[in-house]
C-alpha cells in the first residue's frame, strides 16, 4: 500500500493532491520540497516525517515551508512538495 501526495502553494493558497490508498496507521513519510525563485531557479530541500497519517502530514509540512520561506527572504515565486509513505506490508494468511 502505496500513498503519495502533490501539494502546490500559489499566491491563492494550496492545494493538495492524494494518490493510493491512504494508510490507516502512521507511516513514515519521505518528503520532497521545491521553490521557485524570482530569477527561475528551483531549489529542492529533502525531509522525512517520522510517523504521522497523511491528514497530520499537510499541516506539519507546511509549516517547514513557510519557515525556509521566511528564512529565504519571501522572495519565493511559487512553492510545493512532494511525499510518499509506504505501509506496512500485508501479512499472508494461512
């Protein structure tokens, strides 16, 4: 079980993609983040979230961009991220 989620930050606020099935128990969470920059560079950051379910990992990821936006200068065009969890895998029965 497989769950990946897409959230774009825009001057209209966010909005935020799930793809897979999402896992009913924390999971770790390896997370991508991009910003674009006024001259169209992007820089990409790498974080991971330890245990959270997919609904506590939006809030606790943007968080951590808005503060590399503050710390950046707020010079920042547009930003998102990117994380996929993996669960568990399914025992087999016998």
């Amino acid at each position: 079980m497989t769950c990946s989620v897409i959230h774009t930050i825009g001057p209209n606020g966010g909005h935020t993609l799930p793809k897979g099935t999402r896992p009913s128990k924390p999971v770790r969470w390896d997370v991508s983040l991009w910003f674009l920059m006024p001259d169209g560079e992007k820089t990409i950051r790498s974080m991971t979230v330890p245990n959270a379910l997919m609904f506590d990992l939006v809030p606790l990821v943007n968080e951590q961009v808005d503060a590399m936006i503050a710390e950046m200068g707020n010079e920042i065009r547009s930003a998102g991220w990117t994380a996929h969890g993996r669960g568990q895998k399914k025992r087999r029965k016998r």
